[in-house]
C-alpha cells in the first residue's frame, strides 16, 4: 500500500448507503472490504483506524463487518451494479450495532457537503431529509457524535464511545480520534 493511501481519509458511514452517490457508494465498498482485511488480520495498515473501533467492540467483529459490507452489496444490486458478492464473507444474523444519533447528524452534515460539490442533483433531493435512517446493521438512539470522530464535538468532551449493549462516556483527553473525512 503506498503512502498516500495510508493516509487517505476512511470513512465507514452509519449512514444508510442508499444517500450515497455512485462515487460515494463505491468508496464505501472499498473502505469496508480494507476493514474487512484489517478485522481478519489480512494487512498491516489502518490496524489502529478509530472507526474500526466499533466494529471491534462486536461479539462477532468479522461477522458485523460481513453484514456491514452486505448491505452495501444489496443497495449496489439495486442500483444495477455489479459489486463482487464474493467478497463478502459469511454472513448470518448478528446484533445490530449502537449508533448516536449525534453522530448520524454529523455523517449527514458531512455527506450533504459531499454531494453540494460532488453531485448537486442529489444534494437537492437530499438536503430536505431531517433524520435520516443508519445503515442496517445499526441501530439508532440518543446520544452525541462518536468519541472517534475528529469534530468539535468529540473534542468538546461530550463525546462517546458506543459499544454493543451501552456508551461510555470519554473525557477529551482519552479522545483518540484520527480521521478527518
């Protein structure tokens, strides 16, 4: 892996994948399926990516991830693409994954300023959702953005790091949060 890919922004949206654009849609696939590597011990680099932490926290983190990258695969179907079904791994029934709904208002706000550039057609469409729904495999409730997540949130010390069965609450200082997307 080259250093500029090393580091590249990841973003592993708990946003529901169809908000996404066809460029947004197939970045998500490629970042999920490096998670996927990364949870199977397949590569060295984003060993430490926050965003992963989630995933982590998981009963079946490899089986979560495998979900994960399932949904994306259906939305891409849907769509008419022709994303690798392979890919995905074994899939069966896991628990959902907690997801803030500080945190879905972050992803939306970061993804509507995607798109205003990126795709304008479907920022018009978009911009008027005000709750918008997580990706299947999560489930929402209360709740700030995400102690990963480099944001003025996460540093104000209001941040939390959501685990299966509950959140804990984190002072800035234990913020680790890397990523920038």
């Amino acid at each position: 892996m080259s250093p500029a890919a090393q580091t590249r922004p990841v973003r592993l949206w708990s946003l529901h994948p169809r908000y996404l654009d066809a460029k947004g849609l197939v970045a998500l696939w490629r970042e999920a399926l490096l998670a996927q590597a990364v949870l199977r011990g397949r590569t060295r680099g984003y060993t430490r990516h926050p965003q992963l932490e989630r995933f982590r926290a998981h009963p079946s983190p490899r089986l979560a991830i495998n979900a994960y990258l399932a949904a994306i695969h259906d939305e891409a179907t849907a769509r008419g693409y022709s994303f690798a079904r392979g890919k995905v791994g074994r899939i069966s029934r896991v628990k959902p994954l907690a997801v803030t709904r500080g945190q879905l208002r972050y992803e939306w706000k970061h993804l509507l300023g995607k798109l205003a550039t990126r795709s304008p057609t479907l920022f018009k469409q978009l911009k008027r959702h005000k709750s918008p729904a997580p990706h299947p495999l999560f489930r929402s409730r209360a709740g700030p953005v995400a102690g990963w997540e480099r944001s003025k949130a996460a540093k104000s010390g209001r941040a939390v790091l959501t685990v299966p069965g509950g959140a804990r609450s984190l002072p800035a200082h234990v913020n680790t949060a890397r990523t920038t997307s």
